[in-house]
C-alpha cells in the first residue's frame, strides 16, 4: 500500500525506556522472545549497549528478498522489534503478550510503563509482560473482561497464540480507530468466510483491510482463527506508521541535499542532517516491498533515515519526485566565474551558481560552464526546499557542438549517415557527417564503410557535424576486385581493383578464406584468371596485409552429372560423357582443386581413382578444370523407399531420378532431434542429402536437411561451438565446417555470434551445413491490405511486405496467419522464420508519464502505481526516441511527458513521446 505519511520529527529526548529495552537481541527479554524467559533490568541494559551498532542488519534467518524483508528492516532499526541470538523466527507465531508488548512500542508508550503493574489474575502473563499489559488495560488497548471471557480455564493468557481476527484488533485501536470499527460493526465483509469472523471483531477487520495493512488469505477467505506469524504482525505495524505520527527517537525524514558513496545528507527543517552510509545500511521506497540499491538514491528527493549511532540503518524513499524546479532558456555567457545568463523573449537572465553545481552536455558528460556554446538551448535546475534555491544542474538540451577530441569508433551507419564515438572519458556521443567529412588513414582517403568498431581516431567537430576523422591507429579495411594471381609461396596477391587497374597485397600468414558450399575454404580454392578470376572481397589490415578473401561470385561453369572415359597421366587429360552422352575433356594441372575425401588431395593421389564409370563433378572454365570431384553424395528431395528391395529414391535438383542400394537391415536415415528415426519420419519431397560408400555404389546414409530457427545463448569461439535454445529446449552443436553468415548475407566468423542473436541453422542430418543471423526489422504498420503489410520502419523507409505465401503474426504470445489481425496502431519486429517465412511479431507496450534519465547508468525512470514494480528501463544506442517523424534524444524527454515504451523481447526498443 502507499501510506499516507505525516512529516515524522526527531524527538529531543533521550534514548527512551523502549528503545533500551528493544534493544535486547540476546537476553531473550523482547516483544518476540519466548514467553518463558525472564530478565534482569541490569541484564537488559548491558545486552542493549552490546548490540545497539548492529540492529539493521538482517537476522541470520530472514534471506535477502525475503517477502517481509523491509518491514523486519524498518522496525528493527526503530527498536521496535528484534530477534534473538541474531535470529527472528520469521514463521513461528506471535502470542498475545508479544502483540501486546508490540503495539505499545509501535505507540511509543514505552516512557508510560507502570513501576509496579498490575494485572488480573487470570490474564496469566510472563513477568516480563506484566507492565505491558497492565498498560494495555489502562491504555484500552484491551478489554480485560473481554480477553478473559475468551481465555479457556486451561490456557496461559499471554502464552496464547494471537489469531487474526484478534490481531486486527489491536492493530486498529493502536491506529485510534476503534470508532471506525465499531461503525462498520454492522457490515459484512467481502470474505467468503465472513460469518466465521466474530460479530466483535467483524468492524476491526473492516478497517483493517480498508486501511490496506492486512488482506485475505487464498480463496477469498480471512480465516479468523488462522495464526498470525513474526513476518506477518511486522509487515501489519510498519504498514500502520503510515497513519500515526509516533515521533520515535532517531528518525528523521528529509530532502537529500548530498549524496556520497559513503555519505547521506538531509534538509531537515532549515538545517542539515549527515548520516554514515556502510554496508549495514538497506535501502527501500515506501511504494515498493523490494529492496533497492544504494545507487537508486538520487539527490533532492524526500527520504526517510533511521538513525543507529550516525549510521542510518535504514533508508527509505518517501518521494522519488526530485524537489526541484526547471528553466529552460538559450545560454548567452558566463560572467565572473559564478554567474550564468540565459536569454528569453524579454531580455536576459542571470543564475548564480557554486562549485556544487553540476553542468552536464547533451550525452551525460559532465562538462565546465565554458563548454557551453552560445544559443544552446540549456535547462537550468534549482532546488526548491531551501530559501536559497540555489542552482543545482545546468544540462544542455541541444546545441551545436565545436570540438577537438580523439575517441574511438563504435559504429557507423552509412544509411543514416552517422558516426557513433566513445571519447577519452569514455562517454559515447554520435554525430552527422556529410559530402564534406574528410576520413584519413595513413596520408590515404578511406570510406565510412572502410572505418571498424574500436579503431582509435582523432576527430574534429564543427556545428554539430563531423568534419575531420584521421585514424590514428592500424585499421582493418576492405576493398572488392577480381583475382589474377594468388601465389603462396611468394604470399603475392594479384587482383584488378574496381578501376581495372592491376593491385598487389601481401598475404598475412594465415588469411581467411569464405566460399559460399566449401568449408574450411583455403588459397587453393581460388580461381585466379587473368580473364574470369573471381569475383571477391580482400580484407586488409593496418599494415595492408591481406586477412580474409571472400569470393562474390564466379564464372566458371559446373558439370555434375559426368562419367569418366578415361584419363591420360601423361597429358593430364581427363575424358568425360556428360547425362546428354556429350563428350568432354577437361585438363588437369597444379592449380585444379581436387577433392576425393582426403585431407591431403594431390593430382597423383586422385590419378588411380579416374577409371571407367567413375562419377564425377568438375567445375572448368573452356577447357581448364578448376576443380575436380569424386561424387560422394548426391543431394535432392525424397521420393520414396522400398524397404524389401533396400533401394531409396531421390529426385535431384534438374528433376531427374535417381534410385540408390543400401545395404543394412534398415534405412541408414539422420534427421535432427530424432535419436533414432524411422521410415516414418520422412515424407516426400523433404530434402535430403545422400552419402555414397568409397566406391558410389550404396547409399551410406540419407540425411534429411532441416532447418531450425534458435535465439544465441552463448558461443565458445575457441571450439566453435554455439549453445542456443528453439521452442523451449537448449542444444549445442558445432559450426566449425558451417558456412556462417551475417543478417546480409556477408560471410562471418563463430567470433561474430553474439548472445541474444536470432539465427537460422540447417542440419544435414545431426551436421550443421549453414548459420546465418537473422535480420530483425522494426517499425509501425502503416496499412494492411490483402496482397501486402506496408511498415515505416525506425530509419524513415517504407518497406512492404508481401503476403501471398502466407505469414504469422505473434501477438502476445498467440500466433495467427491472417495478416488482417494488424492495425494501424501496432509496432511490430519482422523477420523471416526457418522456412523463409516472413514473421510480424507485436511489440508490447506500455504507457508512463516519464520521470527521470539516468544518463551515468543508461536508464529511464517512468512513474508508476505502487503495485507496479516494473518502471526502470535501460536505453540503449538502438533504442529509438522519437514524435511523430522527429528523431528526439532521450535527455529531451521532461518530467510527466506522456511516453509509450515498446518492447522486444523484453528489450526497450522505442520511446514515443505522445
């Protein structure tokens, strides 16, 4: 619940009577210790001296996060309750004596406790007890005829078990409210249980569960009778301070003026209050029941401290709304080291400020006064709880930025035409480039597109705009052309550049080499033609070096379905017939790839196995094989099986059929998430890939392609080996001889996988052949028709999606696919699922009056009912901010503008300022 709390004072007095005593962790002498125990007034002091320093810390037995965790805390540290021998016992139930000695404390009656109590005979009560109950009586807390008429000849008043119905009771006289429960005598509670509660305590209920300081149990019940426990009875009386004005000793509550890691200062009444802060200290809101961190204490908000000597035990947010006040204006100068003046329609006006004032640019960063541009539009912050109000924040909002600086790369968008930095400080800061930036690397011109995340740079801004961006260390860059000549014992490439003019790099020791179909690709899988050499892309490093070659295309022509004539040693000539009986013949030589199923091929090695009928596949251009393959596998679709004649069926990719022996008892069948498949798991037309025995004439094992969409849990790059979760189950599988791309089809490393990352995995069977990232999209429906969903995604572009072949929609977890079920008013992430089909899924959101940025820790604070726990948000650089078609940052977003906040995954990916 959120209380209702009055300003709480410090109490001029002394410690008082009832801390002494609640101070008494170990001598058993408590409002929670056993009935049974007795104590000395000598005993009880000295055990209260030992322990005073310690009585915020949490008991031994109540774990962080327990439920009632704050309100143990919060009445602990006020001397209100305490435990024994560093234990509370959170689950046992309270007696009546307890509750008694309890409410009395949470009265602050302590300084009222009888010398010499009395106490009706039979309210048989521990001699601890007695002037806690003689108080009650006086105190009317209790109705002593009442209490002994419900007390059995057998039973031990005090030693009884409290009961809730008798609990609430006591709760609300000790509120004052005994007037309230008897007007609502008469009525009946919501309770199912309602006539099991005691026509006497029926008001007290009432009032109880209005006030919001107890509930129901499961079924809608109260349970009368039912036992209140330690953890319970504390939550009870620390939800009621919100409604009594007790001024207990120690507490105080404030405005933080000051904050430190180790140092929490209050305005207290025109003066200032400083508490120690150390790890006994816990932290809460008063609208929430979780803990939060030190770090959520945010200057000039209202908090309450508890006080055990200078340290404040415990600190609560009674207010999280910062008490201050904003102007905001166009920065003209600062004079005289103090002074800040600020331009308005009317005139000028001038803010003074101090060292304490704090002035921040538009990322965060603090900065100095003489940072500010001219006509930056700037917010100015005073607080509003002293009569000085003096000038707390200067931020910049927007204004054009003139600087020198050095940083290094985080990304580049070439589409949006920005460069996002990290500078010396470490603050990230993005900014526009145009026609005119100039990016140099070594006396050389280079692109945007050339430039890789965490190059160091030295970078001048003028007006906001990039101008200069000089690489000041070694930069990997990437450059397109055709290959002539790959050498590798002189390690000389030879490629022509997209000039035509002929261009030589050194090769680094072991460059990459991407083919699309070809695992493990190395130089020898080049085509270098000084007239159709291939098509690639040559990565360099800071030194020109040469890392990573990736072939774009080839002009080579494939010749599959062949059978060898014969093959002359001597000249290298290889005969072939093609599936039309057209003859051929190719020549082999050093350069010809060759592929037989060995981890060494030579021309030699592959000689014995050009016979008569053997299948093969070459790859030539004219009359020049480039590479040469013993068929070993055919790949196609399913057709059918005939188990008694142990031969299977496929159809290949030009339609022909081929019919393929096995030799086993059964299908030799791989399918993935399968352990042992069957003839029954496949049906025709599944792709599948046929694995031949050493001499092509059996089917060693059929393979059924399937694709699988999975969402990255974690990568082990130095075993290429990728954990990922699909529909709720987690799998691990190798991609080391995958061909792994990126969401545009760009060849990457296992390196390059990030947690998180959607990925589209084909299985050969239990093999994984290809990764790739899928592309997420993100945007706002524009229209749905019957052929398209039109979609402006984030970047301003329209994109239309067709609609024919069918699509999904997920929508809160609920998947269709009627593409209709889109509105206008929905955000969605496309993507393509495993089968290629196109994804909308419907962002969730939610709508908040926006509260606060924390600029340091990248979170945006919204404002929120108290049973809402979910109102911190971390923004990252993908989040877009924006109204309507205008791309806003989120420190231009000001306290109570109305904020929807969209999510992906649980990922805040768009702010829209309503």
């Amino acid at each position: 619940m959120s209380y209702k709390r009055s300003r709480i004072r410090q109490s001029k007095k002394a410690v008082s009577t009832m801390l002494v005593t609640a101070m008494c962790l170990s001598g058993g002498a408590a409002a929670f210790a056993d009935s049974n125990t007795t104590t000395t007034a000598a005993n009880t002091t000295s055990t209260s001296s030992q322990t005073t320093a310690g009585t915020a810390s949490i008991f031994s037995d109540v774990a962080s996060g327990f439920w009632a965790e704050k309100h143990i805390y919060k009445l602990a540290s006020e001397g209100i309750i305490l435990g024994e021998k560093g234990k509370f016992r959170p689950n046992d139930s309270i007696t009546q004596e307890e509750a008694i000695t309890l409410a009395l404390r949470f009265m602050n009656l302590d300084s009222k406790l009888p010398a010499k109590p009395v106490v009706p005979d039979k309210l048989k009560v521990g001699k601890y007890y007695e002037p806690y109950v003689a108080l009650a009586i006086q105190q009317k807390l209790i109705d002593q005829t009442e209490e002994i008429a419900a007390t059995g000849a057998k039973e031990s008043w005090g030693s009884k078990k409290a009961s809730r119905e008798w609990i609430a009771k006591i709760l609300v006289r000790s509120l004052g409210k005994e007037a309230d429960a008897k007007a609502a005598g008469s009525k009946s509670t919501t309770f199912a249980d309602n006539a099991k509660i005691s026509n006497g305590a029926r008001g007290f209920v009432t009032v109880a569960v209005d006030l919001g300081l107890t509930k129901g149990v499961e079924g809608n019940k109260f349970d009368p009778l039912g036992l209140v426990t330690r953890a319970q009875i504390a939550t009870f009386f620390s939800r009621g301070q919100g409604y009594i004005n007790p001024g207990y000793a120690g507490v105080y509550e404030g405005i933080v003026s000051e904050l430190t890691d180790s140092k929490l200062t209050l305005y207290i009444d025109g003066k200032t209050r400083s508490f120690t802060l150390d790890n006994r200290s816990v932290f809460f809101t008063s609208d929430s029941e979780t803990k939060i961190a030190k770090s959520d204490l945010k200057p000039f908000t209202k908090v309450m401290a508890i006080d055990k000597v200078g340290s404040a035990a415990y600190v609560e947010v009674t207010d999280p709304k910062q008490q201050v006040e904003s102007i905001e204006g166009t920065f003209a100068k600062v004079t005289g080291g103090n002074t800040i003046w600020v331009s308005t329609p009317t005139g000028y006006t001038s803010y003074g400020y101090d060292s304490a004032t704090q002035f921040i640019d538009q990322n965060g960063k603090v900065i100095a006064p003489t940072a500010i541009t001219a006509d930056s539009t700037i917010e100015i912050q005073k607080e509003t709880f002293s009569p000085d109000k003096k000038t707390v924040v200067v931020k910049v909002k927007s204004g054009l930025v003139n600087k020198t600086s050095s940083g290094t790369i985080q990304s580049v968008d070439q589409n949006a035409k920005t460069v996002t930095l990290k500078d010396a400080s470490g603050s990230v800061e993005q900014y526009k480039v145009d026609n005119n930036t100039l990016v140099r690397y070594q006396s050389q011109i280079i692109t945007l597109g050339e430039l890789k995340p965490n190059v160091a740079v030295n970078y001048t801004v003028k007006n906001s705009v990039l101008t200069n961006l000089e690489v000041t260390q070694s930069v990997e860059r990437t450059v397109k052309g055709m290959l002539v000549d790959v050498n590798a014992g002189s390690k000389l490439l030879t490629f022509k550049n997209s000039s035509g003019a002929l261009d030589v790099k050194v090769l680094a020791d072991k460059p990459s080499i991407l083919i699309d179909g070809i695992t493990d690709a190395g130089l020898n899988d080049l085509i270098a033609d000084v007239n159709a050499g291939d098509q690639v892309e040559i990565t360099l490093d800071g030194q020109e070096k040469v890392t990573r070659i990736q072939v774009l295309g080839r002009q080579s022509e494939l010749l599959t379905d062949s059978t060898v004539v014969s093959y002359d040693s001597k000249y290298k000539a290889l005969t072939v017939i093609d599936g039309a009986k057209k003859l051929h013949v190719y020549t082999l030589d050093e350069k010809t790839k060759l592929d037989y199923n060995s981890a060494s091929p030579t021309l030699s090695g592959i000689e014995p196995l050009l016979t008569k009928d053997r299948k093969v596949s070459i790859t030539h251009i004219g009359d020049r094989a480039l590479s040469l393959q013993i068929i070993y596998k055919y790949e196609g679709t399913y057709v059918s099986a005939n188990t008694s004649a142990k031969t299977v069926t496929i159809q290949l990719s030009g339609g022909k059929t081929m019919t393929l022996n096995y030799t086993g008892s059964s299908l030799p069948l791989e399918i993935y998430g399968i352990a042992s498949p069957s003839l029954s798991d496949i049906k025709p037309g599944d792709a599948v890939v046929a694995q031949l025995s050493a001499n092509q004439d059996a089917l060693q094992t059929l393979a059924v392609k399937t694709p699988v969409q999975f969402e990255v849990v974690s990568v082990d790059t130095v075993n290429s080996r990728v954990r990922a979760k699909s529909k709720g189950i987690t799998d691990e599988f190798y991609v080391d001889k995958a061909t792994l791309l990126g969401d545009n089809g760009q060849a990457i490393k296992a390196s390059e996988l990030t947690a998180g990352q959607v990925i589209n995995v084909t299985f050969n069977g239990r093999n994984v052949v290809s990764v790739q990232v899928v592309k997420l999209n993100l945007g706002k429906v524009l229209s749905v028709d019957g052929s398209t969903v039109t979609v402006k995604s984030f970047n301003g572009g329209n994109t239309s999606y067709p609609v024919n072949g069918g699509v999904k929609v997920i929508r809160n977890g609920s998947v269709t696919t009627n593409a209709n079920t889109l509105t206008n008013s929905d955000h969605v992430e496309i993507r393509k699922d495993e089968t290629g089909q196109t994804v909308f899924t419907v962002l969730n959101s939610i709508v908040r009056p926006f509260s606060y940025y924390d600029a340091s820790s990248k979170v945006i604070t919204v404002k929120h009912d108290f049973n809402d726990n979910n109102y911190r948000f971390e923004v990252s650089l993908d989040t877009y901010v924006h109204q309507g078609d205008t791309t806003l940052t989120v420190q231009s977003l000001k306290e109570n503008d109305n904020i929807v906040l969209y999510f992906n995954n649980n990922k805040l990916v768009e702010i829209e300022k309503q």
